[in-house]
C-alpha cells in the first residue's frame, strides 16, 4: 500500500462547503463512531448525499479523523474491523 497524500487536520480544515468535492466520484463512506458504523452507497442512494455531512463531520464542523481514501471507498472515523476488511 502506498500513501499518496497525507493531510494535517490541524492546519487544513475540511468543512461541509468542501464535502462535494472530496467525495466526487467517491462509491461508498463507511464511517464508524464508537461501536456504531454506518454505511452510505453514493452511487445506488441518491438520499446517502444528504446524510454524508451529519455521519463524517465532527462537532466542530471539520472532516473527523482519522479519514482515509481507499480507492473510490473512504473510511471516516476508526473502527478495526472495518479497516481489516478494507486493507485485507
């Protein structure tokens, strides 16, 4: 696996005006928070693209971390067995 771009939260903020952009293209978000995961398809649910800020922003409005692009899938938040199944 090679990283092509890593990004500091801290210093560049990624907020809803930009979540139209990072995620073109993308198929499918699967963020996890705590124990919760929740799986939106961008490409089969036309209503999973309004539901993409209120499941990858944090409470201070920004992309939460860790966030990670994997091919045309993203993965928002850690859960480990979602990272398996993504890196496997």
């Amino acid at each position: 696996m090679t990283v092509r771009e890593t990004v500091n939260a801290a210093k560049e903020r990624i907020g809803e005006a930009d979540l139209a952009e990072l995620f073109e293209g993308s198929r499918k978000v699967t963020a996890a928070k705590g124990k919760k995961v929740v799986v939106l398809d961008l490409a089969k649910d036309p209503e999973a693209q309004q539901q993409l800020a209120a499941v990858v922003l944090g409470p201070t409005g920004n992309l939460r971390a860790p966030s990670a692009r994997v091919g045309k899938n993203w993965l928002i938040g850690f859960s480990e067995d979602e990272y398996a199944k993504a890196f496997s």
